[in-house]
C-alpha cells in the first residue's frame, strides 16, 4: 500500500495551501482515508453489437478481478463473476451504457464491507434499490399530472420502505438475529423515593 493519493484527490491537495485550517485538515484526512481505501479500479463498459464488455482502465483484468473480489468479501471466482455481470447489466440501457451507475453500486458494496458473499448480494441490491428511489424521487419532483404524481409517489414509498428493510435484514444478519433486552425494576422505599436499576442475580441472593 502507498501513501499516494488517487488521482482524482490530486487537485484538492494542491489547492491545500490557499484553504483555512479547518478544511486543510478535512482534506488531508479524506485523502489520507482513500489512500488506505484501496478499492478496486472503476469498470468500463461498452456495447459491442448485443454483447455488453467489461473493461478496466490502466490495470490487468486479473487484478482488477482480484480486487474486486476483496470488496466483495468473497473468494469465489464464480460467485464474483455472476454478481459483476448482474452489477454491469444495472449500467446499461438498451443501446446505452453507464459505468457510473454500475461503479456507484459497486462503491456502495465497498461502504458495506460485506463479509461473505450473501452480505454482497443484499449490498448489491441496496445500491440498485437507492439508485430506483432516487429516479422515482426525481420523477416525482417533475410531475405534471396528478396521476404521475400518484404514480411516483407510491413507487417511491415502496422503495424507501425497501431499503429501510434492507438495512435491517443486514443488521439482523450480522448479528446473528439476536436481540438485546434490558430488564429494569423500580424500587421504591417507604420515603416514596423510587430507585431505577438494572435487574441483577448472582450470589443466590437478589440485588
């Protein structure tokens, strides 16, 4: 690993000694921090006839694929290979393609740090629904008619709820589905004062 900064951090950093100390420090520590990222090259895709193509600028594609890999928490080559087709297929539009769509899903995986390749999935399906709700969110906003407005706005709702539950699925999993209960019991003296505490047993005697 190199301390170098990415490319595209290089600007802001020559710019640094014209800023104030404050936003100085933000952007030495957001270099810094995606120094360390290290996240895998951005995907390039291109339509040739029916076929959509996978390339990587500057990098091998074995390496690319290997990197790709560690965000994705998984050393499956068959695994990394379906869910990069499915992520690259989110990219592209009839006889148009996006890269930025499918590498926004893939950066969204890299902010998840799954752990296996089911947390993948359902990071993969995090980025494509967040993606769906904010074109919803901006078809809403340009609405014309009442219809279109209904329409949208009931999309919408079905979306944002989704993610809400996407990112509970995550936790539960991550946690094996456990659930953290805190039992307390009030006290109260003959004074009328009442004590709050947490209920507590050891020693065979109650606390």
């Amino acid at each position: 690993m190199t301390d170098t900064p990415p490319k595209d951090m290089t600007p802001a950093l020559d710019a640094l000694d014209s800023l104030p100390d404050a936003q100085r420090t933000k952007v030495t520590e957001t270099a810094k921090a995606a120094a360390a990222l290290a996240p895998a090259p951005s995907m390039r895709l291109t339509l040739k006839g029916d076929t959509l193509e996978i390339g990587f600028k500057g990098v091998q594609p074995e390496v690319a694929s290997a990197l790709q890999m560690a965000d994705m928490g998984t050393a499956d080559s068959d695994f990394h290979q379906g869910l990069v087709r499915q992520i690259a297929c989110l990219g592209s539009q009839k006889v148009s393609v996006d890269s930025a769509a499918s590498n926004f899903v893939m950066a969204v995986i890299r902010s998840v740090a799954p752990r296996d390749g089911l947390e993948a999935m359902l990071a993969t399906q995090m980025g494509a629904i967040h993606s769906a709700t904010m074109m919803l969110a901006r078809r809403l906003n340009h609405a014309d008619t009442i219809a279109q407005q209904d329409a949208a706005e009931r999309a919408l709702n079905k979306l944002s709820r989704t993610f809400a539950m996407q990112m509970e699925a995550l936790k539960r999993y991550r946690t094996g589905g456990q659930q953290r209960v805190t039992v307390e019991h009030v006290t109260v003296n003959a004074g009328g004062q009442a004590i709050v505490g947490a209920v507590e047993t050891g020693g065979g005697g109650r606390k």
